[in-house]
C-alpha cells in the first residue's frame, strides 16, 4: 500500500524502470517533433503537403505543426 505514494514507488526498481521508460519516450517524442519542425519550413508547406500526400499519412504532430504555422501567418 505504501507504493500507491509516488515519491516511495520511484525509490523502488519498478518505479526507477518506470521513470527510465518515460524518459525514453519522452525523449524519442521531442526528438520527432524538432526534426518535424526543422523540416517544415525548410521544405516549405506546399512541398510538405504534397510529399505526405503521396505517403498518404498525415500524422496528428504534422496537423499541429501545420495549424501552427497557418495560424502565426495570419
């Protein structure tokens, strides 16, 4: 019962795989959305567009970075 407090469950070895395990995503997640975002206005967003139509995915991190960019011309 004592590991339902978070500070005493990260002080186990579940608990410090957990953390590990969360930097690991968190990590792999903010390295596709710089790459993303370097890309996109070196490709420019027509370009952009057409090179996801033509893979046929549109990604919600690419709809975002998409909103963001049409919003800031605006």
């Amino acid at each position: 019962i004592l590991l339902y407090i978070d500070f005493l469950y990260y002080l186990t070895p579940d608990g410090q795989r957990f953390r590990r395990a969360c930097r690991l995503v968190h990590d792999f997640t903010d390295a596709v959305i710089q790459e993303r975002r370097r890309t996109l206005p070196s490709q420019g967003v027509d370009d952009f567009l057409q090179a996801k139509a033509k893979s046929k995915t549109l990604d919600f991190i690419d709809v975002l970075l998409l909103s963001k960019v049409g919003l800031s011309g605006i």
